[in-house]
C-alpha cells in the first residue's frame, strides 16, 4: 500500500474509525 492514512485523516480518531472499518471488512472475507 502507498497511500498514506495519516494524510487522509489526519485526526487520531477519524484514523481509528477507519481503521475500525478496514477490520471489520477483513473480518468479514475471512
């Protein structure tokens, strides 16, 4: 991956949503 999350949210918790998101989405292909 190269896209940078801290560019994208460079809020802590607008970062941990959607890190929230991303695993949720990994828990659901699994």
């Amino acid at each position: 991956m190269t896209f940078q999350p801290r560019e994208l949210f460079p809020d802590r918790s607008a970062r941990d949503l959607f890190g929230a998101e991303i695993r949720r989405h990994r828990e659901k292909a699994d």
